[in-house]
C-alpha cells in the first residue's frame, strides 16, 4: 500500500493536492482513500492531507502515520513540531520539500533518515498566481515520485477535479503539475509501497472527555484568560491585513467583531489597531470592512517597508504593532 502525506498551510492547496493525487491513482486503477485534516479553517494554519492506494481493498482507517511520501509545500513548516511533518517517518519515507536549498542540506537540518527530494523551481507561496497552483503542483510532482500513474491520467484527474473552474484555470493548474512532473524525472518510481502489519493489531487511542467551559473562558480570543498569548501565531501568516486611514470611516464594530481570535481593538480615535504578532491573516476583516479600508500586503512586503522606514532589518517573523501602514501598501 501506499501512504502519502501532504504538508502545508491553510490556503496553499494542500486538500486540492490530495485529492488530485488521490483522482489520478483512482483513474490509474488503485483503490483510494483521500482526506484532508486540520482544525479551525484559518488561512496560514498547518494542515495536512493524506492519500493511501492499494490494489487490494483498504481496511485502515484513520491518519497515515508511517508514510511512504512526505510532500511538505511550506519549507516553514519544518520547524514547527505542531505541524507533525517528520511525524513517523523513518529510512523508507521519501520527504519533498518545496524550497530552493539543496536536499543535502535539508536532510541534514531535519536529520531525514530517509530519501529528500526538493522542487528545483520553488513556487513562491506570497504570490497569489503561484499559491493558486500549489496544489496541482506538488500533485505532479509527487505522481512521478510514485511511478505507477501516467502523466495522461494526472491529465484527466485535473480536468475531472478543477473542470468547473473552466478552461483557464485548468490549463494554468496542467502546466504547473506538468512542470513538476517534468522535474522529478530522475526521481521516477523513488517511493515504494509499504507492507505493514495488518490492522487487526490496531490499538485505539484513549478518549478524554473535556469538560464545557463558560463562554467567557472559552471565546478564542488570544487576549482572554486562560488562551496561549506567548504562541506567536502571527508566524502562520503570509499576508497581512493593512489599514488605509484615509479610507477609513472608524466604524470599527465590523472588523473588531469580525475577527475570529480578538486580535483587532479600536484606538481612542476609534481606528482599529491589528496585533500582529497574533494575526493569522485569514483576511476575514479586510472581507468584513465596507470602504476597503482594510486591505492583503504580501507579508514580506509589509516587513520590508517597516524595515526601510526604520532602518532596520527585515523581522524574521510579524512584527507587532501597525505602523507604519501606508508604507506597507503594495
């Protein structure tokens, strides 16, 4: 059987990859098991997704936790152990990792005992045309890493999964999982299947029942009692949403009550001030905000013009505060 993870963030394709993958190897014959997993849908959130395909019937369950294919599309991912992308993996797990460093390098940095594998065009996940592929890509690439699906049929698993998108969209997706697949030539067939042992020995996990706590223990605000403050989830963030004052009417109720973790509070003037360090840029206040006041930067163009107006260089992770904004403009 193979065993296939797919590692990434909220709004990079990750689900799509999965369930391209998981269409090509059902079309190419294979019996399948595709599913995405994560928690609440924020944009920049670790998620994963997995796919198992087997001649045979499949009778596990759950998620994959000896993968034969790990396909990581954030290399940020690595070192957040939350996000579980060496989890069960051993010297028979082949890791691809979207990034433009050698794979030398990275089985070094992650002490891989298996096979790495890097994409040698590294899509950028800050530009919206590229995030958009992400998914069809890391698809291609992982087909040819396999080696049992043609590149006809991951042709077909595109069209049948994304054809009602219409024809611009596919042929944009087909060419980005062409490139990838095109690119992992020498690595053809490098993932082999895993025989296990049979599920019967399968132990369940323990349950624990939580108890219901009062709303105002439980709210996810990131400023209430009893919530993480010192995880800077601000880190899951690749854009930000910036504040045009000039546009700008201080109705401040729509993106302050808008903001699913509390992370947005009005000022004594009543504009609303961001806490980036906290921010995940789901961008559900920019959705929110009426004059557009509110608008995406790319966040590495935001840390950029914070750099250039301070002199400083650019912060490795969201800086906070929310000055200054109108130079973070794209």
């Amino acid at each position: 059987m193979y065993r296939i993870r797919f590692h990434g963030r909220g709004g990079q394709g990750v689900k799509t990859a999965g369930r391209l993958l998981g269409t090509a190897l059902f079309l190419q014959g294979f019996e399948v098991q595709d599913a995405p997993r994560y928690g609440a849908e924020r944009r920049g959130a670790p998620i994963f997704a997995y796919v198992r395909a087997d001649r045979q019937p499949i009778n596990e369950r759950g998620v994959v936790r000896r993968p034969d294919l790990v396909v990581v599309t954030d290399q940020s991912l690595v070192r957040l152990a939350v996000a579980g992308v060496g989890a069960g993996a051993d010297d028979h797990t082949v890791t691809l990792i979207n990034s433009p460093e050698p794979p030398a390098a990275w089985k070094d940095r992650v002490q891989a005992q298996g096979t790495v594998v890097t994409l040698p065009r590294t899509l950028d996940l800050e530009n919206a045309e590229d995030v958009r592929l992400v998914g069809a890509s890391c698809a291609g690439a992982a087909v040819r890493l396999l080696g049992v699906v043609t590149r006809e049929t991951l042709a077909a698993a595109i069209r049948e999964e994304l054809g009602g998108l219409g024809p611009a969209v596919v042929e944009r997706n087909l060419s980005g999982a062409f490139d990838t697949y095109d690119a992992m030539a020498a690595h053809e067939g490098v993932v082999l299947p895993c025989d296990d042992a049979p599920v019967d020995g399968y132990t369940p996990p323990d349950w624990i029942d939580l108890p219901f706590d009062d709303a105002d223990i439980s709210a996810p605000a990131i400023h209430a009692a009893a919530t993480s403050v010192e995880v800077r989830t601000g880190l899951w963030r690749t854009m930000r949403p910036v504040l045009d004052r000039e546009r700008c009417s201080r109705c401040w109720w729509n993106c302050v009550t808008a903001c699913p973790d509390g992370v947005i509070v009005a000022d004594q003037d009543g504009y609303p001030v961001i806490d980036y360090e906290h921010c995940k840029g789901c961008l559900i206040c920019a959705a929110q905000c009426r004059r557009h006041a509110l608008r995406a930067v790319s966040e590495r163009r935001a840390q950029a013009a914070e750099a250039a107006a301070t002199g400083a260089q650019p912060a490795a992770a969201p800086a906070t505060g929310t000055e200054p904004l109108r130079e973070a403009q794209p």
